[in-house]
C-alpha cells in the first residue's frame, strides 16, 4: 500500500533513521500545494526553518517569494521541500548517509504530488537530483527528461543573497519555467 500525505509526516516527526532526528528543533515537511504542477526540491532546513517547522521562512526564503512574486507565481501554486527534512546543526552540509537515509521521503512526495516540473534550487539538490557532475554555474536553467517529468535547476536563493547579480538570471530561469509548465 503506498503512503498518504499524513503517513510521510508522521513517519517524518518519528523518524530515527540518522542521527539528526535527536539535535533538530522541529522536522520541515514539504509545504505549498499538493496538486502542484511544480516542486521546487533544495537541501536542507536552516535554522530558522528549522524552529517554525516550515522551509523557506528565513532570509533565503525571503528571496525566494521575491522572485516567485517577480514571476507572478505564490506558494500556493508550487510545492517545495528538501531532500533532508532536519536542519543539520551548525548548518553544515547533510553528511551523504544523511541523505541517502532522509531519500525516501522525497521518493513518497513526489510519488503523490506526480509533478510535471521539478526545480532543484542549487548545486546539492541538483547534484543528488538531476546529475552527480552538474554545474550550476553553466547548466542552471538547463532541462532534463526522465518518464513524465521535466527537469532543471537554479541557483540557490542564499547565492543570490550572496551576489544580488544572479537574481535577474534566475527570474528568467523561473519565466522559462513558468513559461515550459504552460505548454506541457
Ligand atoms: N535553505 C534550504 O535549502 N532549505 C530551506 O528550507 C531553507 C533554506
């Protein structure tokens, strides 16, 4: 029997299967609408996602509604989550156990969500989602084909608060995919 939405939160705020269940605050399940066209998959909780239990709430997550708002999209039109749904403490990079461990629950979103478009916002997501050799640098905004889903990849919003420049070639990386999930 596969899982509902309710079985992979609850197996989520249980979940034992790396140790980083014992140091996070609050587990942060995907959020936005489960009839998405769109996921948007990034790599893991900060802190600030990590005390309100939500992705996306901190500064990054700021950046991220500017340019969804510059794309005349809203949360509620996309759905987006991480690959690891703890914050890891320090906000060091997930350790690969980590990652691999936390893999199904993104396996049983999109399973359920079924999305057409999924966007991987940087170079981890990317790299354990599309291909383990991608550069972000040269292929963000490129698009990739697996059964019925497309895709792709943009920067992540903390390279743009970083280096406010990227913020316009990931508005139009988010235009093109606004513009790909009008037309499939
Ligand atoms: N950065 C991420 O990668 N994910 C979040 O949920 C928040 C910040």
């Amino acid at each position: 029997m596969h899982p509902t939405w309710d079985d992979i939160e609850q197996h989520i705020s249980a979940c034992d299967h790396c140790p980083l269940g014992r140091t996070r605050h609050l587990p942060v399940m995907g959020r936005g609408s489960r009839e998405a066209q769109i996921m948007l998959i990034a790599e893991a909780p900060g802190s600030q996602e990590d005390l309100e239990g939500l992705p996306f709430v901190g500064r990054s997550g700021k950046i991220l509604d500017e340019l969804l708002d510059a794309c005349s999209l809203t949360r509620e039109e996309i759905y987006i989550t991480n690959i690891i749904k703890c914050h890891p403490p320090g906000n060091r990079d997930p350790k690969e156990t980590e990652k691999e461990a936390c893999l199904p629950y993104l396996k049983y979103e999109t399973f359920l969500l079924k999305p057409k478009i999924i966007v991987c916002l940087g170079r981890v997501a990317a790299q354990r989602i599309i291909s383990p050799d991608f550069k972000i640098t040269r292929q963000h905004g490129t698009w990739t084909y697996r059964k019925d889903c497309a895709l792709t990849a943009i920067y992540h919003p903390s390279a743009i608060l970083r280096d406010p420049s990227k913020f316009e070639v990931t508005k139009a990386d988010l235009l093109e995919i606004v513009r790909k999930r009008d037309e499939l």
